[in-house]
C-alpha cells in the first residue's frame, strides 16, 4: 500500500512543464515517482487556479476572528461576573452563527472562580483606611500592646447567601471587580460581635 506524503513545490513544477512538453500523465507519474491520481489532481488544480502552493487556511474555520474575540475579552474585563453563557449568546447574534460557552471560555484567557465576599467600602473608606495605615505602620510594638481590635460579622439563620463566579486572572481575588460586597446589617441572621488584643482574644 502506498504510504502518501505531500508532493513539494518542485514536483508540482516538474510535473507541469512535463505536461508541457507533453507527456502522458502515466510517464509524468513514473518520473516523478507519483501515482497518476496525484498527477492527475496537480494538474487540475493547476488549471482550475493557476496556483502550485497549499491553501493557506486549512482545516476548520475558526468560529471567531480576531475582532470578535477582543470584544470577548473586553465584556470580561468591563464585567468580571458575566457568565460564558451569556456571553455566547450575544456573541452568536452579533455573528449571526452558533458559539458555544466553552469557545468562550477558551478565548477568555480568564480563570473562572468564585468571588470572595469583601465588606462594602466607598472609595472615601478606602482613603481613610490607607492613610491610618500608612500613619501607624512604624508604630513600636509597646503600642500595638495597648490596641483593642473589635469587629462584627453576620451569620444567616437560613443557609448562605450562595456564591457567584468571576472571571479573573491569577493574584487578582481581591480585586473590587473580583469581589462581593457585604455590607454588616441584614435581615435573618445574627450578628456577632468580638475583639482581640496582644493578648488574646
């Protein structure tokens, strides 16, 4: 059985200017050591496109071109809890065509994780924040010793609040865009209040 290999480029143009001269597809073939069939084909492409070189696409036809795909990467980075499903939808009925959530994920470039629940702070909060810390981090440890640390959290009576995913790249969990705010007073549940010290809890 014959093993199939590509022909090269100078086959092809051997097998033309032999056809030229010509010769018979059967000598052309023991000439360049080629089936007939193959001759054959080499030179109805040859007179169907005047091309000898390969189709530069081949295989399947990529469902996204590059533009499409840089406006999937662009919903992600604007909305972080957008879902792949969602995405494709609307990506298939701007393409007029079918595109699959996995498709989406893939051209992502994104992780898909659950958010981390983060307390609710505005941009003047986190002003603040930064400024005490900046204005305590060479603090001496004799002063720490005299700090009372207190928080409160809430805890559901009925189950939890559930979980949502985001798309995001790694070290970014912490990240606004990542995150779901929690804000301390809520119906349902109980909250808790405790502190701790230099000396324990």
């Amino acid at each position: 059985m014959e093993i199939w290999t590509e022909t090269t480029i100078e086959e092809r143009k051997l097998v033309i200017k032999l056809s030229n001269e010509g010769k018979s597809q059967r000598n052309i073939a023991k000439v360049v050591g080629r089936s007939v069939n193959c001759i054959q084909k080499i030179l109805q492409k040859f007179k169907k496109t005047g091309m000898l070189a390969n189709n530069e696409e081949r295989g399947r036809k990529k469902i996204m071109n590059s533009i499409t795909e840089r406006r999937v990467i662009h919903q992600v980075k604007i909305d972080p809890k957008i879902s792949a499903p969602k995405i494709a939808a609307s990506t298939s009925n701007t393409l007029g065509r079918s595109v699959s959530a996995e498709t989406v994920r893939k051209k992502a470039g994104y992780n898909g994780r659950v958010a981390r629940k983060k307390p609710l702070i505005g941009k003047r909060n986190r002003v603040k924040r930064l400024k005490f810390a900046k204005g305590h981090i060479l603090k001496p440890q004799q002063f720490w010793n005299e700090v009372i640390f207190s928080d409160e959290s809430k805890f559901n009576i009925f189950g939890s609040d559930g979980r949502c995913m985001v798309w995001r790249k790694p070290n970014t969990s912490h990240h606004p865009k990542h995150t779901i705010p929690t804000v301390k007073h809520g119906g349902g549940s109980v909250m808790v209040l405790g502190c701790m010290a230099a000396s324990g809890v």
